[in-house]
C-alpha cells in the first residue's frame, strides 16, 4: 500500500503538470492570435494588390499629340505608333515633302503643317492646328535636332560660333519654345484620372553626360534639355502636366546617315547589348509608354543598350 504523502506529491506533480499543460494551450492561443494577425496583415496586402489593379493606364487613343520633327526618323516612329494606337497626331517639321506624305500614310487622324522650331510663331501654328482639328491637346513629344560637330580647336580656326549657334536654336531653344507653348495649350485640357490633362516628352542624349569630343555644342545642348526636365515638371505639377526627357543613345536615324563609317563603327562597337544602333520604333514604344505612365515625371530616362561613349 502507497503512503499518503507520496500520493498526496503525485497530486502535486500532477496538478503542476495539469498547469503546464494550461500555459501549453495559453501559448497555442497566443499562437493562434498571431496566426489570425498574419491573417489579417495578409489581408492588407491583398487589398494593396486590389489597389494596384485599379490603376489604369492612360490611353492613347482618343487624345491629341504634337510631334516636332515628325517628318523622319524618331520623330516619324513617334507618329505611326502614336496614331497606330488611336491618337490624333500633328506633324510639325521643316520637311514638308517627307512630312505631308507621311501624314497621308497614316490616315486622317494625322496633319502636317510645315514648321521650324526655331520660330515661336510656327511652333504657335502647330498648335493652334492641332486644336483647330482636334478640340484639345493632350501631349508634345520634341524631336527635332540637328547633329552638326566640330572641334573647339579645329586645323584652320577655333570652333565656329555661328555652328554652336545654331545646334543650340534647334536643339535647346527649339524644344523650350515647343515646352511652353505646348504646356499652355494642354492646361486648358479637361483634366482626367489623378487630375492629368498631358505629358511632355523632350528628346535629350546620352552625349549630356557622354560627350565626345567635336560634340562641345550637342552635349551643351542635349544638357541643357534634359537640366530642364525636373524644373519643367515641378512647375508644370500644379497643371496636371508631366514632363519627361529620353535620353537615346545611338539610333539608326536619317541623322546619324552624316558621321563617317568609321564613327560609326567606333559607336556600334561601345553598345555593351544588344552590339548595334536602336530602332526608332523601340524609341517611340517608350514614348507611349511615357505617356502611359502617371508615376513618370520630371526624370531623363537612358535608352541606350549600355551606352557609355569614350571620347572619340
């Protein structure tokens, strides 16, 4: 027969183990309770994903865009896939034989009207056209440019002042003229989704930090547009207007059909991927997702293969 005080220490251990057992379930609560708070955390982000689904695309169908520089090149990739995707679109260029068969390619939605962005007064036409045949306009993709070069110390004379002059009238001063002109047209826009009434797209260049040399007046120029983006786009906010810059590396452009082969060959070799010059149709597949885009504003985007030019 067991003595009572040794069942009576077995009802104790007993009892403690009984204790441990309850703090046991207390845990798995606790545990559960936490579970149930992964639960709802989960939750949270599920309702995020909702969110992020809700957002819609800007369409490019159904609004008005003007192209400088529309005639050839990234400027007529800018026009097809613009127009190809329901835009109206009017070309504004100095080409005019290049610019208006253009046009009649691409159907009604599209006009030419003959401009040099160098004149206010042209760039003003454009515009006033666009709005004329269209009712508003949504967005200005600037690309017009000129690529003349020459060294700051050339064999006969010094860099002529004249050629600086003139890359900085078309490139610089020609996409300001096109900015602020565009952004009053496209203020008075009924604004859509997030309060957006249009983009500005400005073409710049990798030579805006990559400079080669006999460049001294591109890269001044191409700096100086994309230098202008951020404080064009911060200005421009208040409006619902967006301002972008694309900074391409080498294109395939009639442009680039003026450096020598071996320039040439000297670029095609310094594109890490893929090795050769862009397509503009990959240029103007990035403008219309520029203009897609709400969250891309006031930055310069590199399209460039990884591009970094050496000095020659």
């Amino acid at each position: 027969m067991t003595p009572r005080w040794e069942r009576e220490e077995r009802r104790e251990g007993r009892g403690e183990r009984g204790e441990e057992r309850g703090e046991r379930r207390e845990g798995r609560g606790e545990r559960g309770e936490k579970r149930g708070e992964r639960r709802e955390w989960r939750g949270e982000r599920g309702e995020g994903r909702g969110e992020r689904r809700d957002c819609r695309a800007v369409r490019v169908s159904d609004h008005t865009f003007l192209v400088t520089g529309g005639a050839t090149g990234l400027g007529a990739a800018c026009v097809r896939q613009l127009s190809a995707g329901g835009a109206r679109v009017v070309v504004a260029d100095i080409n005019s034989r290049q610019g208006q068969a253009l046009a009649e390619g691409c159907g009604d939605q599209v006009r030419f009207v003959s401009s040099d962005v160098r004149d206010r007064d042209a760039i003003q036409a454009a515009i006033n056209l666009a709005r004329q045949e269209f009712g508003a306009l949504h967005g200005a993709i600037t690309c017009a440019g000129v690529l003349d070069a020459a060294r700051l110390l050339g064999r006969q004379a010094p860099h002529p002042a004249e050629l600086f002059q003139r890359v900085i009238d078309v490139n610089l001063i020609g996409t300001f003229h096109t900015l602020s002109l565009a952004a009053e047209a496209i203020s008075a826009a009924t604004p859509e989704e997030d309060g957006e009434r249009g983009v500005i797209v400005m073409t710049a260049s990798v030579a805006a930090w990559d400079g080669q040399i006999g460049q001294v007046a591109y890269a001044a120029s191409k700096g100086g547009v994309a230098s202008m983006t951020l404080p064009a786009a911060r200005e421009l906010g208040r409006f619902g207007i967006r301002v972008v810059s694309i900074a391409p590396g080498v294109f395939a452009t009639p442009m680039m059909e003026s450096v020598s082969d071996k320039v040439r060959q000297s670029l095609e070799s310094q594109v890490p991927f893929p090795p050769r010059f862009g397509h503009p149709d990959e240029f103007a597949q990035l403008v219309t997702q520029v203009v897609e885009n709400r969250m891309l504003n006031g930055t310069v985007l590199r399209l460039d293969g990884a591009l970094r030019m050496g000095p020659v």
